[in-house]
C-alpha cells in the first residue's frame, strides 16, 4: 500500500514553504523507500523555491538526508530493509562511457526513482533533485542510497548528501591537495567550510578563508583554516599571496558560483595553480573576463567540479568512518536542529548568515 505521510511543499515562486499530505508509492523495480530521519536546509532547496532550478512546481523539497531503508522493489540488491543511507542524488548507471571508462563519478547518466511521489489529490510532485527528503518517508532510486555505519548521527551524516561533501570533494577528489601544500578558499558557507575540512584531512598547512563575513571567517577557523581575508576590507588576492609568503595558493577554490569570485581566485593561485569552481552560477553569469596571456603566462588549471566528484560508494563510508574517529567534525556543521515545519523560517536565517547549517530532524 503507498504511505501517506507530510511533505515540505514549494507551491509557487517565492512563495512560502508548508508542511503538506503526500502520498509516497510502494517502490517499484530498482527502487526504494527510505524512512528519513534528518534533512540540512541547503541552499539549494532555496533555489528551487525561487524558481531558479526551473518552474515544475509544486517541490516536494530537501535532498540532504540520511534515513532507514524501509522497503525496495524487485531486483534491489545494493540495499535491504533496515540499512542505515545517506541519500545522494548521482546514482550512477554504471553502463555510460565514464562508467564503462572506469570514472563512474562523472556519470554522464545518473538517474532517480521512476515513479513520481504526489499530494493527495494526484497533483505530481517534482522531487528536489530527484530526492524529497523534507518528508516522514521519500522514495529514491535504489542507487541513491549508500549504507554507512548506523554508529554516526543522521543530522550530521546527512550533510554529506549534498553540500559539506561538494566542499570537502572539491579539495580532496577535484583538487587533489597534497600534503604541505596551501589552499584558498574563497566562500566560507557550508560547501566552503566543507572544503578547508577537506584541505585539513589531506594535509595542507596553509588554508586560507576569504569571504566577506566576519562571522563565517570565524566559522572556518574552527573548521581548520589557518588564516583568514575579510574581501569588504581588504584585497582578496593580495590578502591571500600575504599568507603565502608573496606566492599564492597552491590551490583556489571558488565556492560561490560567481564570475568575480572566480577571477579573484584565478589570480589568487600561485604559478601552476589549480582553481576549482564548486559553487553553482545562475544561468544569467559569464565566465570572467580573464586576458588569455594571463591564462598562458600563468600555466594554471582551470576547471569545475560537480558534487566534488563524489562517488558515493566510495566517500561516504570513508567520510562516515573520518567522522566516528573524530577525525572529520561533521557535527561542527550542525548550527541548530529543527521540526519539519520550521524550514521557512530555517530560509530566513540561512539567507542572513546566521547558521551554517540547519537540519530537520524528523519524529521517529
């Protein structure tokens, strides 16, 4: 029988977020249904209230999640009732020419569950990023599940879902950091907090913060960064070559998604440099004007990230395994917990930069 349960819905372009029935489906082949026990407020799910994902309204929201599988359809075999998942939304199809190339984290045909979940009136709901998880129980293809050690908390394994591991894949998969080398970070949110923690574990000993908010810069000390750059109040580029002895970082990584950002890191690198984009632009942007001597002459490597080629199978155990050591402080990433029908008011603060991250925790 499909599960009726509550929802967090996006009707309308900026309009405001409510709790609402929904009706899940029992899973059909190579499905499954997932119990959610906690969901981060990212921004992405603010982007898609907007109208900036595109207009398939209404949004079944929240995709950063960790949960309980409760039932999968025919031919599951990956997971089984009971497994403990973080929910990610790149579930490989293993038969395109990057997975048959051995680069299953550039899955050029990632996939999510084929039936559709919906109000209880039929309307279909579109599931943020194919997920769904502001809900008592969503329905995901059975690849977005990835079973990790049940030890670690949901609030804090779940942020690996989307944007702490999009930070933290930027510098260890994107980046390759080495050990003793610097790094950059431009954009000190969720997915740039994520990225020094990442810097941290593979060994750099010059992590640079830079944003404009003095709050968040304090936010990225605790994560690992070694020095700070308020860019409101002085130059970005030359505050980071003055903590890199004159040179430069040996990686930048932009974590905004904006062309002056991105230019601002580019000529933040040292020689050789690597600059990674992980933040997301908007449509409407352009790369940055960057004179192609400059390019030339300085020999960098230019290039996005998406996820910070995440392979789940891969990073999750690993990051999970990280965190009970307590060698990766997940929980550091958790401002404050809330109830299902608090996420508008979560949008709010996050918007101000009063949290890092807010994560619903959903009533056992």
């Amino acid at each position: 029988m499909a599960y009726e349960g509550r929802g967090v819905v996006a009707r309308g372009k900026g309009k405001p977020v409510g709790v609402e029935p929904i009706v899940v489906p029992d899973p059909g082949p190579g499905e499954a249904v997932v119990r959610v026990q906690a969901c981060g407020v990212c921004h992405t799910d603010l982007h898609y209230r907007e109208g900036g994902i595109n207009d398939d309204f209404p949004f079944l929201l929240g995709h950063e999640a960790a949960g309980i599988v409760e039932e999968v359809g025919a031919g599951v075999s990956s997971v089984a009732p009971g497994d403990f998942v973080i929910l990610n939304w790149r579930a490989v199809c293993g038969t395109c020419r990057s997975c048959r190339r051995g680069r299953p984290q550039f899955c050029f045909s990632t996939h999510n569950a084929s039936q559709p979940m919906s109000l209880t009136d039929g309307t279909t709901l579109s599931a943020a990023l194919g997920i769904g998880a502001f809900a008592d129980r969503t329905l995901v293809a059975a690849g977005q599940c990835t079973p990790v050690d049940p030890a670690a908390s949901p609030a804090a394994a779940g942020l690996l879902g989307c944007g702490v591991m999009a930070g933290i894949g930027a510098a260890m998969n994107a980046a390759r950091v080495e050990r003793g080398e610097s790094v950059a970070v431009f954009g000190c949110g969720g997915v740039g907090d994520g990225a020094i923690a990442g810097a941290r574990l593979a060994g750099a000993t010059t992590i640079v913060a830079v944003d404009i908010d003095d709050t968040k810069l304090a936010w990225a000390r605790e994560m690992g960064a070694t020095h700070t750059v308020n860019g409101a109040k002085e130059d970005a580029v030359e505050g980071v070559k003055a903590a890199t002895g004159g040179l430069g970082a040996d990686v930048c990584i932009e974590a905004v998604g904006d062309p002056d950002v991105y230019r601002q890191a580019f000529y933040a690198a040292d020689l050789a440099g690597r600059v990674i984009l992980v933040g997301v632009p908007t449509p409407d942007m352009s790369f940055p004007e960057i004179p192609m001597i400059d390019f030339f002459g300085r020999g960098a490597t230019l290039r996005p990230t998406w996820y910070g080629d995440c392979l789940p199978s891969r990073d999750f155990p690993l990051l999970v395994d990280l965190y009970l050591q307590r060698r990766l402080d997940l929980d550091r990433f958790v401002s404050e917990t809330i109830a299902i029908d608090q996420v508008e008011e979560a949008f709010g603060r996050m918007q101000q930069g009063e949290v890092l991250r807010s994560v619903v925790v959903m009533d056992s």
